[in-house]
C-alpha cells in the first residue's frame, strides 16, 4: 500500500506542505485547499491530518461508489460520480477526507509525494507498506 | 430480483410499445429549490401540457404534498370517488427534496382521493422518482383519467420528453417490471442508477389496499430496491387507471442540483447531521445497523407491541421476531440510504432470501426491509412470530402493490373475528385463519393478487368487511365496530394506543386516518407524564402535527428530525422537539431557497396545508367530528379477558382516576365504567384540540381561522360556510 507516512515528532509547523498541495491540486496557495492538515497541538507540537490509505471507511459509505481504491492502495475519488454529499466526510475517522468552502467535492491525500519532497523537516514520506 | 431481464427480452417488450401522445419541453434548471412547472397528463385524453406555479401557489402551498393536495383540490368535484377519471395521482418532491447533503432528503409525497376512506390521502416515500422529476423539469407530476389499456408514461429529463406509451408486455407485479424498465430505459448498465420507476402490482388490481412501490437502483447489489408510498390505496388508484408503470430518467445529478442560494450552510448542516449520526447511532437507535425494526422490543417493553389485533402490547414470543433476531437476515455495512447522502441509512435489505410460497417460490430475493410496521403488522398483530414469515409477507405484499399496514391490521382482525367464530373456513374457502398460521395469511395475499376467493372480500379493507360480516354472516356490528382497527377507513398502523389519550387523539384526528406520522406521543403522554392537562395535549396535538407536515411540504423523511438526537438534546427546554435539529431544518430552507423563514412560519406553512386537507375532506362529505372517533379497541379494553389481563392496572385507574372503588365490582361492570370515562375523557379532548386548531366543537376551520393563515380562497370559505350555517 503506498501512503504518505508522517513524523510528527520532526514537524516544525511551517505549513510548507499545505502550500505544495494545494498548488497542486488547486493552483492556490490555500491552507483550506489542502489534502494536509498542520495543526497545533495543546502543549506544543503538530498533529498531521492527512489520508492514510487504511481506514476506508470513505469506501464503504459512499452511496455512488465513487471512491474506489487504486492498484497500489491509494483511495481515490471519482468526481464524475459523487454527488457531493459529503457521508465519506463524515465517515472519516481521522478527518482525512476534506472539503472546502465554495467547492462541491470533497478531496484527500492521493500520496502523490509532492510534499514530501518539500518537506524542510523530513516529517513526510511516501512509502510503499502495510501499516505497522 | 437477484436475475436481470435479458437483453432480448427486454427488446421484445419494447417493440410492443406504442406511442400513445409524445411533449417536448423545454431544460431548465432548479432555481432555489424549484423549477416553477408541473407537469399534467390526462390518461383518457392522452393530454400533456405542463402549467407554471404561480407565486401565490408556490408561497402558499410550499411544495410536496401543498402542492399536490392544491392540485387535486382544482382537478376534482365535490362528488368525485376514487375511481372516477377525474381523481388524480400526484407526486411531489418539495423546495429541499434533492439535496444530497441533508439525511433524508429525497421524498416523493403522493397524493390522491383513497378507495379506503374517500377522502384525500398522502403518502411518503423514499426512493428516486420523486427527485429526478423534479431536477428533470417538474415540481410535481399530476395524473388524471383512466387508460383503456396498461400504460406507461415516460418522462426523459436528459432530452426535454415526456411520452404515453401503451405497453401491454411488462409484468405488474412491481419487483419484476421495476427491473424490465429500469434495464429498458437506461442507458448502458451504469446509466441505471439514472432511471426510477413507480409501480404497483396484482394486488392493487382487486383490493383497496394498494400501494405504490418508487424504485432505486442499487449499485451494489445491481437489483431494483423498493419503496413503498403504503397507506390508503394509491396503487388501487393506479392500477384503476391501468397504469402498469411511471418511468423518469435523470443523468445530471450533481451535489448543487437544487442551485441553492447558500450552498455552504447546506453543506455545513448536511455534514454535522452525518457526523452527528455517524457518531452517535449505534448506541441510540440503531438505524444504520436495524433500519425501523429496532422499535420491537421497545414497544414490547412498553406494552406497545401490537399482539392479536391490539388486544395486548406485548408477548412472550416476542423475542423471536426483535431487531437480534431480524438482524440475522440483513446484509450489514452498506450505505443503504433510500436517497444519496442519507447516512441515517435505514432502508435495510434482507438479503439472498429463499421464498416458500407463491408464483416466485424458491427463487432467491432481496427484500427491502421489514420494518417496524410490517413486524408489528404482519407479525405480531397476528400472533406470527417467526421472521421468514414476516419476510415472505412483505416481499409478496410489495410485490404485489398491497400495503404492509393495512393488510397486517386487517388480518389480525379476521383472525380474532375466526377466534370468535364469525369466520369458519366455510366462510373462507378453506382458509385456517387460527393466530399465528401464517401460511393461511400468505394464501390470503396470494389470492388478493389472483383476485380470487376470500381474498376478494378481505382486501376491501376492515370498514367493508365490518358490513359485509354483519350483513352476510350475522354478526354482531357493535362487536366488530370495537374490534375493527380503522378510522375513516383506513386501518390503524401498528401502537397499541390504550394507555395514552393523546395517541388516541394523534392516530383517530390525523386527517388522513390513523397513521401515525401526524404524532407520536406515547412517551411524552404515557411515559414521561409531560403532557398532564387537556391543554397540554392539545398543545402537543397542535404542533407536531404542524411539524410533522413539513416534513411533507419539503421532501423530508421524518426519521433523522428524533430517531437521532443530539447528545446534549435532553438538556434543552423542549426535548420532544429536538431544538437543534427544528433549527436544522429552517437554515436548509433559507439556505436552498433564499428565503428567510423561521421556526413560527415553518408551523405557519404546515397549517395552510393541513387546513386545505381538513376542508377538502369536508367538500366531500366527509370530516365530521364522527370520522374522529377511534374504535374503542385503540382506547381500552373491550373484552373480559383484555381487562383481566392487565386488571392491576385498570382497577388502579378505576380507583386513582375515575373515583371508582372496583371492590366487588364484576369485571363487565368494571369494564363499562372504564368504558364510559375513556369516551368521555375522549370528547373532552376533541374539543380541546379542535379548539387550539382554530376549529369549531364539529371541526371545522372557522372563516377567521383561513383568513388568518391565509387560504381564505372563495372555494375554500365556501365549504366551511356550508358546514358551519
């Protein structure tokens, strides 16, 4: 299963990340536009909020099979079929699946590693597993 | 429903088709909820036409089943009967109907005058017609005449086409045609999530009790599921109108279809319903995982469960047929909505289902549900206590186009009048209809589909056979008037009402008949004592009628409003209304259509509609405070052994309530004495409610009352003024 594994202990809440992804998915640099989320914790540290490819319980409730899981693991969101209701959101357990304002479909980490890349504190990686 | 028509077959029912009449119209988006046309078809004319929604018509009647009862207030006379030409069929969505972001958003409301009781019924149904009519260019669809031959009329979204076709090779029974037509007039195999249907089935061709199943295609499980829009013989309408089927087709569903004028605060309310429902669910009411049928033991608990025509709330058997046990049967973890983006997902599916009896014996089926109702109705109403059973019943019953509820009342009303000798097989042509055998009650429905023998008699409904047994078989009227669950015709749905006056007043007042989503309130009346005085009840029986009818209005299922609730709900001031979720409702309202209504004018807008339905029900003779009267079965006991059953009870009340001491009192004395004072404890509550609805001691709305809500039409004033000289 390929998936973007996280270190939270190395996050330095730089937010770089968030940028990358939604320049690439959205062509804005716009924190609400990300697949990741960098958000602080009480006490100090990050919490990464991001798809693990695991959980999909997106795949299961979605009630026009619209989401679907690729070869190599990777959960996936057919926007010709969703009707943006919005139950994968919910379904979620690690409020991975996203939406954002003014937008109709949700969207989520497709771990296409580009934040990876940019990552300054080395926190993100793509890697091809199963989840310990 | 498992096997697909194959593609020949289905060709071959195609070429029998004939155009009858064909109407281009025009694409044009919802606007804020609406599309501002409906669309008319006359099936003795093949007229096609479709008519604007005024302004007045839109602020007046909302939407839903407001707009179908408008219609078929203009299209019928004061002496029009059910199967007169000119009573129509109208289905509806409503302003929120089609949203995909709020649970329980996807009804069709059906309307029509009823073979049962004469008057205007309505009817909720899930599945996809309703929503698809609409996004397709049509805020309701109104159906008058009658075919001289099997119909179809078809409406195509995609092209701008509506068309009557004589259709003469497609099953009736509504599990197969719905298949035939969905496979015929989609696309490829992923267009069939594109087309929905309405059917009915053999049983709506000779009985009273028809229903109307609305289709959805089920991605999944690649079969057509089933909906049913059940009480008071929609289907019989239909099929009288030899209708064999409704066909939409609709490829644009997107999550905006309604073009709200604030789709974030849509998609905002949408998602924190799923999450609350998602989260909180499983340890409330178990919808998603049980659908209604989690209600069996509860009621059993409370003394609720109907048991041998409503002569007792519950069972020693019971257990058998509860949701643990139920649930054996149905398929698990499937986001079995009856519209996209309901997460309540309570439509349940027994799935891979062997049937026993019958013209489909041994062939495997899904079967949608059974729910509470058809648990209640077809199961221990009638002392059967064994799940396949009640599975096999409410296949055959949907199937056919026969309505859970009524069929489920009314053979538990011939079994007692079989206990009490006023049947014999003689009388049934063999039929055993002893508690409990089931197989007997299943030969009853097949042959209420043949149109043949006992069946024939039985499917008129309980009314008509009340008559028909004093008349032929001489037994005693008073008798059968006690034990006969129906009010106005129709038969009472499945709560044992005895014990709380206000569900009396909630089933025998509904203006449709005794179904019970006008109000629910045994709890708050029976158990939680929050409802004490007349006044309170009559509070409570003013404004969840009004609430519950908007759900109607819209499009909305009633279900996610209180069968979930908000962790923090019992908090709040008013429990029993849910606040958070009212306010739910009245954000998604303003936020679809702009508009800015709050939680006063939501009641304002039921109360236009359901005084419209009141004096309609007068226009056509009928909507007496008479009509309103429960058979005395749903207030106390009528027989010896009833009271004696829960005697404790009943000498408590005698003593703490009527200020009677039963000491060495028979129990036929006792009986009488409770009797007197629940009829009276009754009258007194009519006169309260009537009154707090703006109505006269003989109900009927008061020329101030219309002009106050604002449907002080000439015509309508002048049924009122008719009844109050």
């Amino acid at each position: 299963m390929k998936y973007l594994k996280t270190y939270e202990d190395r996050c330095i809440g730089c937010e770089r990340c968030m940028s990358v992804c939604s320049l690439a998915f959205f062509k804005e640099d716009n924190p609400a536009k990300s697949a990741i989320q960098v958000v602080p914790k009480d006490g100090g540290g990050f919490k990464l909020v991001v798809c693990n490819q695991s959980y999909r319980n997106c795949v299961s409730e979605c009630p026009t099979q619209a989401i679907s899981i690729s070869k190599q693991g990777v959960v996936l969101i057919n926007k010709k079929l969703c009707v943006s209701c919005y139950s994968c959101v919910a379904a979620c357990p690690i409020h991975a699946m996203m939406r954002h304002e003014g937008g109709l479909y949700p969207f989520k980490c497709v771990a296409c590693g580009a934040c990876a890349k940019e990552c300054p504190a080395d926190a993100l990686e793509i890697v091809q597993e199963e989840h310990a | 429903m498992s096997t697909q028509p194959h593609s020949h077959d289905l060709e071959n029912l195609k070429s029998q088709h004939k155009v009858l009449a064909e109407y281009h119209f025009g694409l044009k988006p919802v606007e804020r909820g609406y599309n501002h046309r409906t669309l008319y078809v006359n099936l003795s004319t093949n007229e096609i036409k479709e008519k604007p929604v005024s302004e007045d018509m839109r602020v007046k009647f909302t939407g839903g089943k407001g707009f179908g009862m408008k219609l078929l207030w203009d299209a019928v006379k004061d002496d029009t009967r059910w199967n007169d030409p000119e009573n129509e069929i109208n289905i509806a969505t409503g302003p929120i109907g089609g949203n995909t972001n709020y649970p329980g958003s996807g009804k069709s409301l059906v309307v029509s005058l009823s073979p049962l009781t004469g008057i205007p019924i309505d009817s909720n149904v899930g599945g996809y017609f309703g929503p698809y009519l609409k996004f397709s260019g049509f805020d309701a669809l109104e159906i008058q005449g009658k075919a001289s031959d099997e119909t179809i009329v078809y409406i195509d979204g995609d092209k701008g086409l509506v068309q009557i076709l004589a259709a003469p090779g497609e099953a009736v029974d509504s599990h197969v045609v719905a298949e035939q037509l969905i496979c015929m007039f989609a696309e490829s195999e992923a267009g069939r999530r594109h087309v929905a249907t309405v059917s009915a089935g053999r049983g709506s061709d000779h009985t009273f009790i028809g229903c109307l199943n609305f289709s959805l295609w089920d991605l999944r499980r690649k079969v057509a599921r089933l909906k049913q829009a059940g009480r008071g013989g929609i289907g019989t309408v239909f099929r009288d109108k030899k209708l064999k089927a409704l066909v939409v087709k609709f490829s644009g569903l997107a999550g905006d279809s309604n073009h709200p004028a604030d789709l974030e605060t849509l998609q905002k309310t949408g998602l924190k319903l799923h999450q609350e429902i998602i989260a909180n669910d499983a340890s409330q009411c178990r919808m998603r995982e049980i659908g209604t049928a989690h209600l069996v033991e509860i009621m059993d608990a409370y003394d609720l469960l109907p048991t041998k025509n409503f002569k007792y709330g519950n069972h020693p058997d019971s257990p058998k047929i509860n949701s643990h046990e139920i649930v054996k049967y149905i398929t698990q973890g499937l986001p079995d909505g009856c519209w996209y983006g309901c997460t309540m997902a309570c439509a349940k599916v027994a799935d891979g289902f062997t049937l026993q009896t019958g013209p489909y014996a041994g062939q495997k089926v899904s079967v949608d549900g059974p729910e509470y109702e058809t648990v209640g109705g077809c199961g221990s109403n009638c002392a059967i206590f064994d799940p396949a059973a009640i599975i096999e019943t409410n296949f055959y019953c949907d199937t056919y186009g026969i309505d859970t509820i009524s069929f489920g009342t009314l053979v538990a009303f011939l079994m007692e009048c079989w206990e009490n000798g006023i049947l014999n097989k003689e009388r049934t042509g063999g039929l055993d209809l002893t508690w409990g055998n089931w197989r007997d009650s299943m030969e009853l429905l097949h042959q209420m589909a043949r149109g043949e023998g006992f069946g024939l008699i039985a499917g008129k409904g309980v009314r008509q056979m009340k008559k028909y047994f004093a008349e032929h078989y001489g037994a005693d009227p008073k008798f059968l008037q006690d034990i006969g669950c129906e009010c106005k015709g129709l038969e009472y749905s499945q709560y044992v009402s005895k014990e709380s006056l206000a569900q009396q007043g909630g089933y025998s007042m509904a203006l449709k008949g005794p179904q019970h989503d006008e109000a629910w309130l045994i709890f708050m009346d029976m158990v939680n004592n929050q409802i004490p005085t007349f006044e309170d009840k009559a509070e409570a029986l003013y404004y969840f009628p009004m609430f519950r009818t908007w759900f109607g209005l819209q499009g909305l299922c009633k279900l996610p409003w209180n069968d979930v609730e908000p962790p923090d709900n019992a908090e709040t001031d008013e429990p029993a209304k849910v606040p958070e979720h009212v306010q739910n409702y009245v954000d998604i309202y303003n936020a679809i259509t702009g508009l800015k209504l709050d939680k006063h004018e939501l009641i304002r807008q039921s109360e236009r509609v359901y005084n419209l339905q009141k004096v309609f029900s007068l226009r056509l003779g009928k909507g007496s405070r008479e009509g309103d009267k429960p058979p005395y079965r749903m207030m106390g006991p009528v027989t010896v052994e009833e009271y004696e059953s829960r005697q404790e009870r009943y000498d408590l009340q005698l003593r703490d309530k009527v200020k009677v001491d039963p000491l060495g009192k028979s129990t036929l004395e006792k009986l009488q004495i409770m009797r007197q004072y629940r009829e009276q404890q009754y009258e007194h509550l009519l006169d309260a409610v009537y009154k707090r609805k703006g109505w006269t001691r003989e109900g009927v709305p008061t020329v101030e009352h219309l002009q106050k809500i604002g449907i002080a039409y000439p015509d309508v004033v002048a049924v009122v003024e008719r009844h109050l000289r």
